[in-house]
C-alpha cells in the first residue's frame, strides 16, 4: 500500500500537467473545425495517459532499456489511437457537412431532405427536428397560398357585386332626376332593395373583419336549443314561404347551450337562408339539434343536390362561391365564413357533408356545465 500511494500520486501530476496544458490548447482551438477539436481532444486523452504512465516509469528506476520498451509501446499506442481519433473524426465531419448542405438547401428552396447516411444521435435528432420545421413550414405556406388565393377571389366578387348594384342605382337615379322615371314609385322601391343589399354586404364584410382580427366579443348565456332553434324558424319562415320550400324541426332535444345568443342566431340564420335559396321549390330543409359525445349538434339538411367532393373542403372559406354558388345570389361568398368563425370563437367546429339529395351542415358546440 505504502508503494501504490506514490505511484498515484506521480501518475496524477502527470497526467494533471499534460491535462492542463491539454485544456489550454483546446480553449485556443475552440473556434477551429470540428475535425481539429476533436483531434485535439484525443489528442489530450492520449497525452495525460502518457503523462501519467511515462512519470511513473521513470519514478519506479526501471533500467534504460525497460523505459525505452514503455516509452516505444505508449508512443505506438499513442499514434494509433491519434490515427482512429482522426478517421472518427473525419466521419463525423462529412456527416456534418452533409448535414449542412442538406440545411443550405432547406433555406434555398424551403424543403428539407435529411442525408441517407447513418449519423451520430445528435446529428440524427437535429435531422429529425429540421424535417418537423419543414414540414410545419411547408404547411404554413400552402395555409398561405390559399388565403391569398381566397382573398383575391373576395376582392374579385366583391368588386362585381358591388358595381352592379351601384350601376343599378345611379341609373335609377338619374331617371328620377331627369323625370323621366314612367314610374317613380317602382325606382324608389327598386332603390330601397338595392340599398338593402349593400347593407347587408357591408355588414357582413364588418362581421368578418371582426372575426378575422378576433375582436369578436362574445356574451354567453345559457340558452335552450329549443328556444334557439324554434326563433330561427319563425325567423326564416317567410323567406321559406317565399320560395316554396318546406321548413321543418326534425329532432330538437331542449338541451341548454352556453352561447352568444345573437351570434348564434345569425349561423342559423345563414345556414337557413343559404338552404332555403339552395333548395328547390316544393324541397324540404330541416333543421335537428341534439346532444351528442362530441357536444350538441346544430344540422341543416337541404334539397339542393350536393356539392362536389373536390369542393367540400372549400365551402367555409372566405370569398368561395364554387360554380353552384352555394351563399345567397346577392352575397359574396361571405354568409358560410362568418358560421365557422362564430362556431370556432365559440370553441366549436363547422362541418359539411352530401347526404342523400342535398347536404347537410352542422355545427358542433361544447355542452353546456352542468
């Protein structure tokens, strides 16, 4: 024991020296290549190992001869393990530089392609996680693309809607300041309808820029589904009377809601007027609500034939209208956008789908606590 404690402590100050000096030079290569920093520390494993053992040799009085056999072993081994160190290094390296042309092509083209090769766990996972950005990335820009594509359709539509009208009311307008209107009451009348219209276009614009900027404040109360249905009902009857159509409550469970009382009215509201007007005459709408493990379901089933498949995802999207325009004629695809963004500042969700003859849209909302 007496001989075991000196030769530690000679191999520690040994190796503790190299190992100092090894820290050092590390601190000074810290801003050199990969490859370099770990040569070098390598490079120090082997120096203090070294170190350590070359000290105790000499400290033991081993003949020249004996030292010269440890000193060539050690410098053989040392050589070696520098020589693996830097091939290890090297392919580490080339995965990083792999890596690294993979992540330049991530910002030039903004698709990510992680290199075919096996890395180390570290590299595997930064991969891992650039894949998961760029995707996330690539999904943001096709959200993107598609709102750009559906704010120009907006502007296009609104820019008609609004030209045909105004076109109609200055020529109205000039007919009764001119005097020759044959019949002036009619052209007032005309005039008011017209006026409407633009209200409620602007309205409607109002409402969807408030949902957009989420500035839509909502005052919830408990209200009866039964309640709620029932006012839209008597609310849409006329209109349903108007254009032959046959206006039902299918199945409506008094199950209490906590909702914004006058938003959801307006949903309803759009969704009963965009069937009726949808729905051929003697066709039927009908309207259910019931309480369901999702939540409570609000339905509006019309007559109107269906939508086509390629088109369902796009029904609730702002300015869309497809090629059998699906919101009233005198809207601008504005009615379906407002739903959804009511339904989802309400927490819950808007859906369509083709049902047998027509479409049935819902809307899902959370149950009211107990």
């Amino acid at each position: 024991m007496q001989h075991i404690l000196p030769i530690a402590l000679f191999a520690f100050l040994g190796a503790g020296a190299a190992g100092l000096l090894g820290a050092l030079a590390l601190r000074l290569l810290r801003h050199r290549s990969l490859i370099v920093a770990l040569t070098a520390v390598a490079a120090v494993a082997i120096l203090t190992m070294f170190a350590g053992t070359l000290t105790v040799a000499r400290r033991m009085f081993l003949s020249q001869h004996d030292l010269s056999v440890v000193t060539i072993v050690l410098t053989m081994a040392a050589v070696v393990s520098l020589a693996i160190a830097l091939l290890l290094g090297r392919w580490v390296v080339a995965r990083s530089n792999a890596l690294t042309e993979a992540t330049r092509s991530f910002g030039d083209d903004g698709s990510f392609a992680a290199p075919p090769f096996a890395a180390t766990a570290e590299l595997a996972a930064l991969s891992r996680e650039l894949e998961s950005t760029s995707a996330k990335l690539t999904q943001s820009r096709e959200r993107e693309r598609a709102l750009e594509k559906s704010r120009r359709e907006l502007v296009a539509w609104i820019s008609h809607d609004l030209r045909t009208p105004l076109a109609g009311l200055r020529a109205m307008s000039e007919a009764l300041e001119d005097g020759v209107a044959a019949d002036p009451d009619r052209y007032l009348r005309q005039i008011r309808v017209e006026v409407e219209r633009l209200n409620s276009m602007v309205g409607d614009l109002f409402e969807l820029s408030r949902i957009h900027a989420g500035a839509l404040a909502l005052t919830l109360s408990r209200i009866s589904l039964y309640d709620l249905v029932g006012d839209a009902l008597a609310g849409a009857d006329p209109i349903a009377r108007e254009h032959g159509v046959h206006l039902i409550g299918d199945v409506i469970e008094p199950v209490p809601v906590e909702v914004d009382g006058k938003e959801m009215s307006r949903v309803l509201d759009n969704l009963l007027t965009n069937a009726i007007r949808r729905t051929p005459v003697d066709g039927t709408v009908a309207v259910a609500a019931e309480l369901s493990p999702q939540g409570v379901v609000l339905s509006v089933t019309d007559g109107c034939g269906g939508i086509p498949e390629e088109d369902l995802p796009r029904v609730f999207d702002t300015g869309w209208r497809g090629a059998h325009a699906r919101t009233p004629p005198a809207g601008a695809g504005l009615g379906l956008a407002i739903v959804r963004g009511i339904v989802e500042a309400h927490q819950g969700h808007a859906a369509v789908r083709n049902v047998t003859g027509g479409c049935r849209f819902e809307v899902t909302l959370p149950a009211a606590r107990v």
